[in-house]
C-alpha cells in the first residue's frame, strides 16, 4: 500500500514538472523580448524614424557591413563596400548583392543585428531587403538595398556601428507553389 501512494507522489510531482516545463516554454518568447529591451541584445533596430531629418554635419559615425550565411545556406551574399562614414541624421543606402549559384530556384530570409547593442535603439532603417523574403532562380544575381538613418540622438561615445545580416535558407519552409493546369 506504501509503495503504490509512493508511485502515486511521484507521477504527481513528475506531471507537475511536465506542466511547468511546458508553462515556461510559452513565457519563453515574451521573456526573450522583454529581455533584448531590456538589456539592449540581440542587435534589433529601432522602428521608423520619427524625428525631423536634421543632419549633425560636425559628426561621422563608421558604419560597417557583415554577410554571413547560415550554415546550409550556399548563395554568394556581400555587401558592395566593407563600410561608409555617415553624419547622423543623413539617410545613407548600401547595396548587398546575392547570387544563387544552385540550379534550382531558392528562398532566403535576412535577419539583421546591430553592434554595440546599446546603438540599435538609434539605427533606423526605412527600406531593407531583410523585411521581405526573397527569391532567386538558379543562376540569378540581385542587387538589395538597405537605407538606413543614424539617429542624431545617438550617444557621442559610440563612433562605430556593425550592421550584421546572416541569410537563412527557407526554401523547405515555403510552401510549394501550386501549377495551374490549362
């Protein structure tokens, strides 16, 4: 009789375990964000930029660009120039490029970071290639743009800024384009 409650204690605590594992999988997400604000990782950009573009033309700020690509993505991904000097406040544009060099049609998604995180509250972009998926027929070359602001607010000790972009490929992830028969 002592060993049964004993079996039954345990299922109990194990089903509780089980529960909270499950809770605390859900408060993941929320807790992930509130964190990244929080702390200022995870390099997320600020949202559009609300304030009037005034240009602080007695200021320059290194702006540098790295493309990597995920570990199973295969396409060519670079950035046209290494890095630009950039007055807050100017609105500034770099090409990337991508080719896939595969022989069949691929989709990527580009996800940004911003380094040092205490900067990406002040680096708005206004146009990027990462807001949208894109997708490249074999052999194809594209040119994507990124134009960006430096906000004026940005604090004086921050003199150099790394825009990162990492591509994934998604093309299993997409659903397969249904044929229209004729």
């Amino acid at each position: 009789m002592s060993e049964s409650i004993g079996t039954r204690r345990l299922v109990i605590r194990l089903l509780l375990v089980v529960a909270a594992m499950f809770a605390f999988g859900f408060a993941l997400v929320p807790i992930y964000d509130v964190m990244c604000q929080a702390f200022g990782i995870n390099g997320k950009t600020a949202g559009a930029y609300e304030g009037a573009q005034q240009i602080d033309e007695g200021r320059q700020v290194r702006v540098q660009f790295l493309a990597t690509n995920a570990a199973d993505m295969v396409w060519e991904f670079r950035s046209r120039a290494d890095e630009v000097l950039v007055n807050p406040g100017a609105s500034t544009e770099m090409l990337f490029v991508a080719h896939n060099p595969t022989d069949k049609p691929m989709t990527a998604q580009a996800i940004p970071s911003v380094a040092p995180s205490k900067a990406a509250a002040y680096f708005h972009k206004t146009e990027c290639f990462c807001f949208t998926q894109q997708v490249l027929q074999p052999g194809e070359r594209i040119e994507m743009p990124v134009r960006f602001i430096v906000d004026r607010d940005l604090p004086d000790d921050v003199k150099h800024l790394t825009l990162a972009y990492t591509l994934f490929d998604i093309t299993a992830r997409k659903p397969p384009v249904a044929q229209v028969s004729q």
